[in-house]
C-alpha cells in the first residue's frame, strides 16, 4: 500500500493533466504529480531514454530489469519485463535476469552490461574494482551507447528507489 494518498488530476495545470494522460494514470506517475515541475521533467528523460536513443532496446531493458531486481523493485521489474519482451528479449533471458551475468543465456556484450548494472547499483565508483566493468562494456559500446546506457541505470535506480519508498502499488490489470 502507497505511504501517500495517491494523486487526482485536479492540482494539475492542463499540460500535467496531458501528461498524466499520455502515460495511463499509473499510480507512480499519480504519485509523481504531487510536483508537476518534477513530473514533467522526469517523463521527458524517461521519454528520451526510452525512444530517442541510439542504445540497443534489448541491452537497456536487459539493464533497467537488472536495476528493478537488484534494488527489489517488484514494480519496475514486471513492468520492464514486459517492456522487454516488447523489444524482443527472448523469455529464456527475461527467466536468468535474476542470475544475471553469472547466467550461460546471455552473449558476452549482454553480461558486460549486466556486470556493469550491477556495479553501478552496488558501488560508489563503478567499474573502479578488479572487474573494470566500465572498461568492459566500453569495449563493445561507443561513447553515446555508454552515456545512454549510464543515465538509463542511473534514471532506474532512482525510480527504483522512489517506488520502493513511496511504496507504489502495481496497477491492476483489466
């Protein structure tokens, strides 16, 4: 159960109301429209990471349900599951996302990013340790998959930790 009241249309201006809209009235969009200024600023990144980039759909989504997963963000993993599938994540790969880069069913370039999520959940300075984790994804990504990449782990780790805070509900389906 939400640790706030989830929120109705009825503070927001007209392009909050759109945006609300736009995404479904999904209760951590509910949840972000107690500030407007922060809603609309939060879904234009979302936006960006998830339609305007030049990033592999698979590798971030593979990325951003390893986040859910690692920080037990039930929400954000079954949504990005489902997200996954979408882009085309075989379902033997949505199955070993709990293992991780440890597991057989992922290619070399999909276990750097998955160690590499991990090592940006875990660890203060990222890729800093034995496993140069950094170092390892950069030799299969370009500078703008590694910026995109990093923003999207950064971007769900936040709103891992939002929806575990605030405690959002999944919704339910119809």
């Amino acid at each position: 159960m939400a640790r706030i009241e989830y929120a109705t249309t009825d503070h927001l201006s007209d392009r909050g109301k759109t945006t609300m809209e736009r995404n479904g009235h999904k209760n951590l969009f509910k949840i972000l429209s107690y500030s407007e200024s922060h809603l609309q600023n939060y879904c234009r990144l979302g936006n960006a990471i998830r339609s305007h980039g030049v990033l592999d759909p698979c590798l971030r989504e593979l990325a951003i349900t390893r986040v859910g997963i690692l920080l037990g963000a039930e929400y954000e993993v079954i949504a990005h599951k489902r997200i996954g599938r979408g882009v085309g994540i075989p379902e033997n790969q949505i199955e070993a996302l709990d293992a991780g880069a440890d597991s057989d069913a992922f290619n070399a370039v999909e276990k750097a990013v998955l160690a590499y999520t991990d090592d940006l959940v875990a660890n203060n300075n990222p890729g800093a340790g034995a496993g140069a984790t950094f170092d390892a994804v950069a030799a299969h990504l370009n500078s703008e998959e590694m910026v995109e990449l990093s923003i999207a782990i950064t971007f769900y780790i936040m709103t891992s930790k939002i929806l575990i805070t605030f405690g959002v509900d999944l919704e339910v389906e119809d």
